[in-house]
C-alpha cells in the first residue's frame, strides 16, 4: 500500500513539475511577444528579431511567432532566412490557407524570378479556401510578378 502511496506521489510532483514548467515557459513566451512588438513599434528590427527568435525557440510549432519573425526578416532584408519562416508557417498549418497565401505573396514581391513558387502558393491558398479570391484580388498589385502570368489571370478573373 505505501508503495502505491509513493508511486502517486512521485507521478503527481513529476506532472505538477510539468504544468509548472509549461506556465513559465508560456509566461516567458508572452513577455517576449509582447516586447517584440514594442521593439516593432520602436523600429527596432534587430531587438524585434532577437525577441521573436527566442518566441521560437520557446514554442518552435506556435506559427503566429515564426510568421511575425518572417515579416522582422523580410524588413531586414534577410530574405532567405525569411523564406524558411514562411515556408514552415505553411507546414506547421498545411491545411490553413493563409499560410500559403503570405508564402505567395512573399515570392511575387521579393522573390519575383520564382513565378511558379508564388503561383503554386497562391493556388494552394485557393484550393483550401476559395473565398481568399477576394484576399487575392485586393492584393493584386502585390503580385505583379504575376500579372503576365495566364494561369494567374485565370485565377484573378
């Protein structure tokens, strides 16, 4: 009896320890958050990039934070770090459209010479959500990488 007594008690300290480990840690992930976004407002790209990075290595599927961390590296510059972040955003959600979509609109705008990338994106984002149509249309001179493009045309008509 006291052995089960024991084994409760050591199974509950080990799952307490845990759903304490996970407060702090989402405790810090929102302190993070919430400065980069000061760091943002500040034009503090490299502050911003720090704190945003660290939100990912915190919570490396939380998409939110690598897609904020995409934009800090897009503004940098940082293009190919930027499309990474993007990317994975894309696959940490496969079956949310917008991922897809930002993945897109990043290839027409800074990545033009990767039409096929942007258009498959774009595609994607439509296949999963049909009303983005409306999204795309919108943003169309954002894509100008496209415009020539037929199948792009078809998609915007």
């Amino acid at each position: 009896m006291s052995s089960i007594v024991l084994g409760l008690a050591v199974l509950l300290s080990l799952v307490g320890y845990q759903v304490g480990m996970r407060r702090y840690r989402m405790h810090r992930l929102r302190r993070k958050w919430e400065e980069a976004g000061a760091a943002m407002q500040r034009h503090a790209p490299e502050e911003a990039r720090r704190l945003l990075e660290q939100c990912v290595r915190l919570e490396p599927l939380w998409a939110q934070g690598r897609l904020r961390l995409a934009d800090v590296l897009t503004q940098m510059g940082q293009l190919s770090e930027a499309e990474e972040q993007y990317k994975m955003v894309a696959a940490l959600q496969p079956r949310i459209a917008s991922g897809h979509f930002v993945l897109g609109l990043f290839y027409a705008m800074h990545q033009p010479e990767r039409r096929d990338d942007a258009l498959a994106a774009v595609k994607k984002a439509l296949e999963l959500q049909p009303e983005m149509k409306k999204l795309l249309v919108e943003h169309y001179a954002h894509f100008k990488a496209l415009h020539d493009h037929p199948e792009f045309r078809d998609l915007v008509s």
